[in-house]
C-alpha cells in the first residue's frame, strides 16, 4: 500500500534514468530490454541505457511504489518466460506528470530568457 504522505513533487528531481522509464512505461507495460529499446528511440540514441542502470534503477523505482511489476504474461510461445513486465503505478504517474510540469516550466523560463534554439538576441 503507498505512503498517502508522500505528495509526487516530494519525489522531485527526478533523476534522467528514472524520468526516461517512467516516459517509457507510460504507454503500457514493457519488459526491462523493451525499455532500453524505448529510452533510445525517444532520445534518438544520445542516451542509451545499459543494462545494471536499467536494473538498479527499476528496483528503486518499485521501492518507491513509482512502478510495479505485472504478473499477466503474453502468450509463452511469443514470449520469454524469463523477463519481467512492468507498469507505472497511479503514483508513478502523478510523479511523472509533476516531473514534467516542473521541466515545462524551467523551458519557460530559458525560452524567456532567450536561451532557446532559433532565436536572436
């Protein structure tokens, strides 16, 4: 049962790592490889995550009641019995939307101060 104190802007920075599984799982539940595959793709290769961050990182985050793992499987001839799927908890995504509102608002304030591509001083 989560801790009902623990408000999603307590959570907040988020490191990169948990940020990027928390925006790869928030489509649906994926297995730990499919993960990595995802974090590349959505960062267009510049981050490539290995797999002892993937892992150390997952066990914290389900610590922290941000993902949990599901226990439904695909069919067994599709599948690896061996992996493992995860998918965010409701608090997980409070915490991924807290982290990118407070990321919005720092774009903001670059964009303000003319720090953004595309513009002149």
């Amino acid at each position: 049962m989560p801790d009902t104190t623990l408000h999603p802007d307590d959570m907040l920075p988020l490191t990169p790592a948990v940020f990027h599984i928390l925006l790869a799982l928030a489509d649906g539940e994926k297995h730990g490889y499919s993960i990595m595959r995802e974090v590349s793709q959505i960062t267009n290769g510049k981050i490539q995550m290995g797999p002892g961050t993937l892992y150390g990182t997952l066990k914290r985050m389900l610590e922290a009641r941000l993902i949990e793992e599901t226990h439904e499987r695909p069919d067994p001839a599709m599948d690896d019995e061996r992996r493992r799927y995860y998918r965010l908890t409701p608090f997980g995504e409070r915490v991924a939307q807290a982290e990118a509102n407070r990321l919005t608002l720092l774009l903001n304030v670059a964009h303000s101060k003319r720090l953004m591509g595309g513009t002149t001083a």
